[in-house]
C-alpha cells in the first residue's frame, strides 16, 4: 500500500471539475485509492464522495493507493493535485 | 398609488415586467419511505437499477433542453448530476445494502445519499448547501422512479409558477410552458433562478418568504418585477390599474425604441453618451436592441456566480471578445472582479464588517494570480481597440500603481507568449470610497478615466448599509452631502481632464436624471432597459436649467426639499408624459 500527504494548492479547491476529473483518472486502474480528510474516508472512485469532500485551498489530504497498479495510479494521481487541478 | 394594500406582497425584484396571470403552486412531493423488510431482493435490485436508468434518461433531456436554451457552460450544472448516476461505487454499495439488509430499495436510496448530504451540509464552504441541493435533487428523482410516479413537472401553460425555490433544472422544463413569472420564498438577485429568469427575459419576485403559505393554486396573481411587489386575488380595480399601466408601458415603450438610433441630446445642444451595465452576457441582444452607445460597466463577478469557481484565461478571453466584437464601435468598460472575502472564506472566519473589508482591488491584490489572469484575458480582448479596464474599491494610490504594475508584467508575458493586445488599452478607477473622491486630482495623473459608483459611494458617505432593514431610510440618494460631494468630483475631473462617468444605480432614477445632467456628468451608464427612458428625458431638458437646478439644489439643506426642487422642476417642464416616466421608475 502507498500512502501520501498531499495539500489542496489552487484557489477554488477541490470543487466539481477537479472532482470529475480525479475519478476519471482513478477508472483507469485496478487498484483501491481513498482519499482520507479529517478522520473521514472516501473512495476516490465515487463522484459522490470525491464531490462531498469540498476540499478548500490549503486542506491536508491522505491519499491511500493499493493494488497491482498501485505505482502508477499514485503517480497520476499526485501530479494532478500537484499541477493545482490545472487551475494554477 | 392610493390603494388598499392588505393582499400585497414584497420581495426581491430581481426580473423586470409586469405580469397578471394563475398562480401555479410548484410543491415537491416528499415521499413516503418506508423501512419494511422486503422478500424479493432480485427483484428489488433490478427496480432500483430501471429506476436509475430513467432517471438518467430524464435527466439527459433536461440536460439537451439547456444546452439549447442556455448554452453549454450553463448547462455544465447538470453534468455533477448525470455523473452520480453512474457512479458505480455508490451503486454498487446500495446493491449490496439491498442484499444484507433486506429493505426496500427506496429506503436504501434515502438513507444512502443522505449520509453524504448531511456532510455537504456540515461543510463550511459556502457553494456546498447548493451542491446539496442538486443531491436532494437526483435522490428524490430515484425514489420516485422506484415509485413509478410522475414528477409534477409537466405545468399548465402561461401561469405564474410559485414555489419556495427553484433549481436549475425546474427552470429549464419551466420555459417549455410559457411561465409569465416566477415568485420564490427563498433566493436572492444572484441565485440560479434570477439569473436564468433575467436571461430569459421573464418577470420574477423572489425571496418573498410567505409566498407559498399565502397563494393557493389557480389565484389570480399580479406580479410587479419592477417593484418586487405581488399582488394575491387582486381587486377587479387594482387589475384595471394594472392593465391599464401594461398596456400604457407597451405603447410607450414602442415609442421609446423609436429612439433607438436617435442621440441624447438636450434642448440647448448638449450632447450625452448612454451606455448599459451589463450583468450575464444574455443580455447583450437586449442591449444592443435599446440603442446603448457600448457598455460602461461589465460586472463580472456573474461569471463566478454562475461557474462558482473563477474561470481560466481562455474561458474568459472568450466572454470578453464576444462582447466587445458585438459592440464595436463602441467601447466596452470590463471592471475586474469585485468580490469579497465571503468567497473564499469558510463561514466561520466570516469578516465581522465585509463591506469595510476585504473586497474589491484590496482582495485583488492579495489574489495576484487570479487578478493577472484577468487582466491577461481583458488584454487579449483590448486588440481592437474597444475595450477599457477598471478596478472597484480603489481607497489609495499605492492600488493604484500596484495595479499598473501588474498591468505591465501582463503585457510583458503576452508579449513573450506572442499574444496580441492593445497596448494603449485606457485604464480607469470606480468612485466609490469618499478618500479617493477627494483625492481625485492626484488620481487624475495615473489614470485615463474615472467611473462614479453611486451605490457603495452612498452607503460609505453616509455610513449608511442600505441592505439593513432598521437603517436604510437613512440611505439617501439626494442627501445634500451627495449632491455636493458629486458636484466636487466632476469639478476636480475636469481640473485634470479625465473623463468621468456615473454608473450606479442613481444615474438610472428618473428623479435624478436632470441633477446629473446639471452637475456636468457626459456619459452615464444604465441598465439597457432604462435607456430610451433617459435618452427621453435627455431629449426634454436644457442643460442651462439643470445647471440652474443643481445650484439651487446645492444650498438646500434636507432631503426632502431637495426632492421637492426636483418635482417641481419636472412638473413645470413635463407635463404630458411625466407620469409615464415615473410609474414605471425602478424604485
């Protein structure tokens, strides 16, 4: 299993877009990813959870990879947090 | 208007026109759910999956209808919805709960996405209560598929739909029934529902709380949108009135678009740019439609009320180019975002005094990436020549030289970037705070135009917040100390030779119209639909006489007189089409 600590960066925080966009991403691999916020977790493959999450610029989040693609999913996922949703 | 008043209602006036037509109650049914212990649980997951299925199918329709009546971006509030519904996480979960469980599909459905509205609603951000709703939106559409009931969402034709509040998606099946007028218990001028009500050019009063308690189905309803009024089973006197006056502001208005291409120009030859202000981009035909000479002031803060996040440069490079090619000739003022911290700000740090706080250029400066990527985008738009910048709330000149500077790094990435601008785009500041009204003759040497904002320069003048309730009396727009503080201003402009225009509401009070003039005012900026009503008025007056006024005016010491002065003076010119004007007077 990975586990990473990322930070929300672009202005208008995780709303519905990046929301989209995250579970888009994640359909494509096989392993599990969570994202963890203030003791709650949410599977990173549901619109529905990612969307209540409501991450506002400069919340800490945990994310938790695990599965046979764990490597690559951690990676595309994190360079999209790290790339500020692409909203920098 | 001397009239027995006991069935009126007030609210919001958020949508202009008036309207007499049956009121149609718009009530969401809210379903029974029961959490009986169920025998079939093949059979209950295959309902839930048809139920989620049609429920897509609707939501689809919904989604092409407003694709079609309001174009793509618009419609993107839909997207979030129709996502959920293929979200098979959440649906794998409610399968699983049918299993073990053993309870109704319905009551899975509730119990399951509620859980996630109860945290959206928990959620300090301030757009998550709407999100909410869209989620009671989806879930109530499952439940009552599972249910095989019809949604109330076929209406009767021409009626005046009421309800305690509207989502994006009643309003675009609402236009498939020829509504003549929304009325709401709850929202506000920026709320979904006003916007797409004023786009689509339908009279609207809303936050009027009892609407829903004291309306029944089928009463005869007028509604005022002018004056935020409404009026339940009106007398047959009051219908008659109100006839009367549709039927007058018709002819009326015809006659007024017959201005359309005619100047404003006074009686003794002084002439007069009216532009419009402009909230949502729908406006734009309506603008053009009513003869404005370009627009004085672009608000687009609308582009985050509707997109709820701020949109990226291309995004609004292209809302700024179709606006200012639409206009060209004439020139279009883009004003920077003028937005507050309430934005950004969880709830519970909210500012205990806002409108001293952080909004307008001081929020801008501390949002440098936001603000140049607005500047960049308004740049681009500038390449022929038409388009003009200006920033809100300016307090100081350290803004102001702060805001140049980051003009200049601008353009210096454009040009890097190999993008065309104009690089000689006029830069101007808002009048809106009393320290830059009296510095404005320093601010005169840094920059190309002042814009005279009559709003907030009121409430801060008089220390006077005029959206609460126990005070606003106290707002007054002919105050003496308004009319001397104007009178001021221009005279300093003109020390200095900067262009100075007015755009607040004032400049669109008909009372007003001659005070502007007199003070010495050339361009004034309205709301497209006040401006044959002002070139009319133009029309009629002599500059001589309202300089005449405003002298007279700026030795009274109330109020109250000076409203007078201003009656007597349209009395004594006016008489055949005053009334005319001022019934129909927004306020």
């Amino acid at each position: 299993m990975i586990e990473k600590n990322v930070k929300i960066i672009n202005n208008a925080g995780l709303h519905t877009r990046p929301a989209a966009t995250i579970v888009k991403i994640a359909a494509k691999y096989k392993s599990d990813f969570y994202i963890n916020k203030d003791g709650l977790s949410i599977n990173g493959k549901s619109i529905i959870g990612v969307m209540t999450l409501a991450a506002a610029k400069g919340s800490d989040l945990v994310l938790t990879f695990e599965g046979e693609d764990e490597h690559e999913i951690a990676e595309d996922i994190l360079s999209y947090f790290n790339r500020g949703f692409d909203e920098l | 208007m001397i009239m027995k008043r006991t069935n009126v209602l007030k609210g919001i006036a958020t949508a202009p026109g008036i309207t007499i037509a049956k009121a149609f109650l718009y009530r969401k049914e809210i379903e029974s759910i029961s959490s009986e212990e169920i025998n079939d649980i093949a059979e209950a997951q295959i309902s839930l999956k048809e139920a989620i299925e049609k429920s897509k199918k609707e939501l689809g329709k919904i989604f092409e209808l407003a694709v079609k009546k309001l174009g793509e971006k618009r419609a993107a509030i839909f997207e979030a919805q129709m996502m959920i519904l293929e979200d098979n996480i959440l649906i794998d979960t409610l399968l699983n709960r049918i299993d073990k469980e053993k309870k109704a599909p319905e009551y899975i459905v509730h119990d399951e996405i509620t859980k996630y509205q109860n945290l959206m609603n928990a959620s300090t951000e301030f757009y998550m209560k709407e999100r909410s709703q869209d989620i009671e939106d989806i879930k109530n559409r499952i439940i009552r598929n599972l249910k095989n009931k019809k949604w109330k969402s076929k209406i009767d034709n021409d009626v005046i739909v009421v309800s305690e509040n509207v989502t994006p998606a009643d309003t675009v099946l609402f236009t498939r029934a020829n509504v003549k007028g929304y009325i709401t218990n709850f929202g506000g001028i920026t709320s979904h529902a006003a916007i797409l009500a004023r786009s689509l050019r339908i009279p609207a009063v809303l936050g009027v709380h009892e609407a829903t308690a004291k309306i029944e189905d089928n009463d005869l309803i007028i509604l005022d949108g002018y004056h935020g009024e409404i009026i339940i089973n009106p007398t047959e006197k009051q219908v008659e009135y109100y006839q009367d006056k549709i039927e007058r502001l018709a002819t009326f208005d015809t006659e007024l678009l017959t201005l359309r291409d005619e100047p404003a120009v006074t009686i003794d030859g002084q002439k007069y740019i009216i532009q419009a202000n402009l909230d949502v981009n729908e406006e734009i035909e309506f603008v053009i439609q009513n003869g404005a000479h370009g627009i004085g002031l672009v608000r687009t803060e609308q582009l985050y009320n509707v997109l709820e996040n701020f949109p990226d440069e291309e995004t609004q490079f292209k809302e700024y180019c179709d606006l200012a090619n639409k206009l060209y000739p004439h020139s279009v003022t883009i004003r920077a975002f003028d937005i507050g911290g309430d934005k950004v700000l969880p709830l519970d740090l909210k500012e205990p005094n806002p409108m001293l706080g952080w909004r307008g250029i001081r929020f801008l400066l501390d949002h440098q990436n936001l603000f140049k990527t607005q500047i960049k985008a308004i740049l681009r738009a500038s390449v022929n020549q038409n388009v003009k910048f200006m920033i809100p709330m300016v307090s100081s000149i350290a803004e102001v030289n702060k805001t140049k500077m980051l003009i200049d790094e601008c353009k210096k990435e454009l040009e890097e970037k190999g993008l065309k601008f104009n690089p000689n785009m006029e830069f101007g500041i808002m009048i809106e705070v009393p320290s830059a009204a009296l510095m404005i003759r320093d601010f005169g040497k840094c920059v190309s135009f002042f814009s005279v904002g009559t709003n907030d320069l009121i409430q801060y003048l008089l220390a006077v917040d005029r959206g609460n309730e126990i005070v606003s009396s106290s707002y007054q727009e002919f105050h003496p100390a308004v009319i001397r503080a104007l009178e001021f201003m221009v005279h300093e402009a003109k020390i200095t030779n900067t262009p100075m225009n007015i755009c607040g509401e004032m400049a669109a009070d008909h009372y007003a119209v001659p005070i502007i003039i007199g003070l010495g005012f050339h361009a004034l900026s309205v709301n497209a639909s006040e401006i044959p009503y002002i070139k009319k008025i133009i029309n009629n007056l002599s500059f001589k006489e309202c300089r005449v006024l405003v002298k007279e005016c700026l030795k009274l010491t109330t109020e109250d007189e000076i409203k007078s002065r201003i009656l007597k003076f349209y009395k004594e010119r006016f008489t055949e089409f005053v009334d005319k004007i001022f019934e129909n007077n927004n306020r």
